[in-house]
C-alpha cells in the first residue's frame, strides 16, 4: 500500500523561491565550501585533486562507500564497527533507506511536531500510522520526555527523531536521549535519528543514538555541519547488524553506490574534518552573536536559541500571516526566510543565519525595516 505523499513544505518553498533571493537567509546549511577550498585543506589545488584522479576508472566505485570513508564514519562513534556504516545519498537518502526498510502498513510511528516533514511523510506514504508529540515554544521546544512515554505502545515499530530538530535549533542531550532509548527499549521499538544538526559547539552535550541504543539508528551527511550539501554524501550507521544488513538489500534497489568522485572528495574532507569544523564554529558563534544583538533591538521578533546549529526558528508579532509576509519581504528587499507555516507552524520563520556575515547583516538590516511597517 502505497499512498499519495504531501508536498514537502520547505522544499517546496525554496524550490520556488530561492533563486530570487538577494540576501538568503532562509538555508540551514553552513555557509558552503568552493571546490578550492575543499581541495587546499587538502593541500592540493583542484587540478593536482583532479590530475590525481584521472586515470581512475569511473565504474559504480566502492558500492557501500569506500573502505576509507567507512573507517573514518565510524570513528565518529563509540560502538559502531566500519562494517555498520553503508554511504547514502545524503541524510535524506539514509532517513529514507531507513523508513523504507522498516516499515509496513499499519506500522505505529512516534516523532515530534514540529520536525523535518520527512520523518513523518514518508511513513504516512508508506501505511504507518503516526503520532506526534507537540514540541512547545513555552517548554523551549525540548521534547517533552513523559509526554514520550504516554504515546509509545508496544505496537510501535519506530520512533523517528530529529536531533538537532529543524526548525527549532533545540537539542536532546544526553540525559534525554538515554531516556528516548529506555522508552523505545520497553517497547522494543526502533529509534531512527537525523543527526545532521550535530552542534558544533559545547559537542560533549551530544550523543548519537547509535551509541546509546542497541536498535538505535543514527543518519548523518557531509550538507550542514561540514558545508558541503553539493557532494550529496551521507550515511546511515546502527550496532545492530541484522538491521544493517535489511538496509544493505534495500539500498541495493534504491542507490547502487553515491559515485566514485563524490566519495573522493567526502574522504578528503572527512580526513580534514578538523579544519572544517573550526572554520563552521567560528560561523555559528560569530553569526549567532549578530543575531542575538538583533533580536535584543528586534520588538516583533522572538527566538529560543538554537543550540550552536545552523537553524534557527523566530516567532514573527506580525498582522499578517507568515506566508505573505514572507513572499512580500521576498519581493520588496530581496530577503528569503522560510514561513513558519512549511514546517506547519504558522506566525514563525526559519532563519538560517550561517550565511555569510555580510548577508546576514544586510538581511537582518531589511528584514527590520520591512517589519517598521507594522509599527504605522
Ligand atoms: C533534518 C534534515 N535532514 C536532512 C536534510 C537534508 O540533508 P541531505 O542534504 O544530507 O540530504 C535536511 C536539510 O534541510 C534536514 O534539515
């Protein structure tokens, strides 16, 4: 049973939009990386990365992801063998790979509202039955953890989390995602988790569900934390191998390999990995800092700060409706937002504040000026 999937909300919008836009302040990636600056962190120009590189054949490549790349993955976890991790096209195509492997119709889904449409579509598309639990802008948008509790049976297949959430910048830290696992382990369920906002400051508040929970399933990519959404690269890691092994045959019908060129280039920046992510800490501090100073001027706008990840969420005091207003910003100053009501949550807009400072700067600038309006 496959049933019809609702139109993504934020694709939906920035597919429209996007190139329209002058000051873009709508993107939860970092600020992305050239080519250039890719291959020098490497030590190398592109023509010496790419004279490197031509006499390889382009074949499919190493299908779950070169040796390389998987070592390197799985570094980043505690309990996690190279063999658990298999390279998807981006964290899209492992939360995918994921929801596709596991579910069937009628299957139970908990996740959070709001949070990235695809954890909650998809499994609609599929049969599932979801149900959400509200994350609250009073509570600072933290799961409530009882409210967990009360709505996971033991009927449910998977509880799909999106940590960092997107939009709202908040994060379940340790603490909080022991007790997720303990909840879904009473009901033997799945815990499927987004880890694309990993935060790139006070990280020791950080920890993937692979590491906490034996079902735990953990997806990840190359798009926001390390800049580089381009190459498409992600991966999907459990310490349950028998799931690992499901996602292996069904990615054998969704993907073959993510190319030769592209887990080249994911291995260089990988094993650059620390240069990377000093130079995205020193953008989401700098970037956050402008954005608090705004905020504190900013009487029609309101912020839970995002917990040092690229997405933010601000409530709009406005006499409008967030969609028209964000569509007439758009048009009068060249400034893109994403409306509150893509993520189903109107009166609110993300924010992506990881831009370029200028941007962000200007953005912020004429984003004010064009809510003065209001004060007429
Ligand atoms: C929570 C979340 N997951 C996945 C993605 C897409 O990631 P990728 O480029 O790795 O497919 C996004 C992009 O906005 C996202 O917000």
């Amino acid at each position: 049973m496959v049933i019809e999937i609702a139109k993504f909300g934020v694709e939906e919008w920035l597919n429209k939009w996007e190139k329209e836009a002058r000051y873009d302040i709508s993107q939860s990636s970092i600020a992305a990386l050239t080519l250039k600056e890719l291959t020098n962190l490497g030590g190398m120009t592109v023509t010496a990365f790419f004279e490197k590189l031509s006499s390889k054949e382009l074949d499919y490549g190493w299908i779950e992801g070169s040796p390389t790349f998987k070592k390197l993955v799985a570094k980043f976890y505690q309990k996690i063998p190279t063999a658990n991790v298999l390279q998807t096209n981006g964290s899209t195509g492992a939360n995918m790979l994921a929801l596709y492997a596991l579910l069937n119709p009628g299957d139970h889904v908990v996740t959070t509202f709001p949070t990235y449409q695809q954890l909650y579509d998809i499994p609609r598309s599929l049969g599932a039955h979801v149900d959400f639990v509200r994350l609250e802008e009073a509570a600072n948008w933290q799961l409530d953890l009882e409210k967990l509790a009360a709505v996971v049976t033991p009927a449910t297949k998977i509880i799909c989390l999106n940590n960092a959430n997107n939009p709202t910048g908040t994060l379940l830290d340790r603490i909080a995602l022991e007790r997720v696992a303990a909840i879904a382990r009473k009901a033997d369920a799945y815990v499927v988790v987004d880890e694309v906002y990993s935060p790139l400051v006070d990280s020791d508040d950080f920890v993937s569900i692979a590491d906490v929970y034996e079902k735990g399933i953990a997806t990840n990519s190359l798009s926001k934390t390390y800049s580089l959404p381009g190459l498409r690269i992600g991966w999907i890691a459990s310490p349950d191998s028998e799931i690992v092994n499901l996602f292996r045959k069904y990615r054998d019908y969704t993907l073959i390999s993510s190319g030769v060129l592209d887990d080249e280039l994911a291995v260089l920046a990988l094993s650059n990995r620390a240069k990377i992510l000093q130079r995205n800490q020193k953008i989401v501090i700098d970037n956050l800092e402008i954005v608090k100073k705004w905020i504190e001027k900013e009487p029609r706008v309101e912020l839970v700060l995002p917990k040092n990840v690229p997405t933010s969420f601000i409530k709009l005091d406005i006499p409008e409706d967030d969609y028209s207003f964000c569509v007439s910003l758009l048009k009068n100053t060249g400034v893109l937002l994403v409306p509150g009501t893509a993520f189903g949550v109107p009166q609110h807009a993300r924010l992506g504040y990881c831009c370029d400072k200028k941007t962000l700067e200007q953005g912020l600038a004429l984003l004010t000026q064009h809510l003065r309006k209001f004060d007429k």
